[in-house]
C-alpha cells in the first residue's frame, strides 16, 4: 500500500492547530482518507549569562517548544501528490515540513 506522510512542525500550536484543519479540509475535497497523529511536544530550555565579567550568577533562562504532528494520507493519487507540493512551498517560517512518500 502506497502512502503519503507528511511532518508538520511549528512553534506555535495555534498555527499548527489552524493548518492541519486547513489540510483536513483540503484532502476531504479530494475524498482522501487522512489521518492525524500529534507527537508531543519538545521542550528545549536555554540559560545565558547576563554579564559573563562581573556577575556570573546572574542568568536568563528561555524556553523554546516545538509541536509536532505526522499526517498520514493513504491515497497515492496524482492530485494528492500536487496538493502536498503545493502545501510545502505554500509554508512559511512559522510552519515547516518534511514530506515522505513511501511504499508498505
């Protein structure tokens, strides 16, 4: 079986919340069958020194979260495939992709 699977990542869950429902939308008028699986999230914290010479032990601390979800498109049609190009270079810096094709 032929499927398609495409690796949505952002920032910013709302974004991702509203582009993966603009995906559901788009593949029902292809009548595709597509599923959604969200991975959790990643946490990544970062610590920089405020003044590295005279007070080490001040410190900032920032965290960077990445929300990730795999769709899944079991359909290998032509208009699917041109659909899925079209998404990735529609994306932008708030959204990124990887898209796989593959074969089970």
């Amino acid at each position: 079986m032929k499927q398609i699977k495409l690796r949505v990542l952002s920032y910013n869950k709302s974004f991702l919340d509203t582009f993966l429902k603009g995906i559901l939308l788009e593949f029902s008028f292809l009548h595709c069958s597509v599923t959604i699986v969200p991975l959790p999230k990643r946490t990544t914290l970062f610590t920089i020194l405020r003044s590295p010479f005279v007070n080490a032990k001040s410190k900032e601390q920032f965290k960077l979260e990445s929300h990730v979800a795999i769709v899944r498109v079991d359909s290998y049609a032509h208009a699917c495939i041109t659909l899925c190009y079209a998404l990735k270079s529609v994306s932008s810096e708030t959204i990124s992709f990887k898209l796989v094709l593959q074969e089970r």
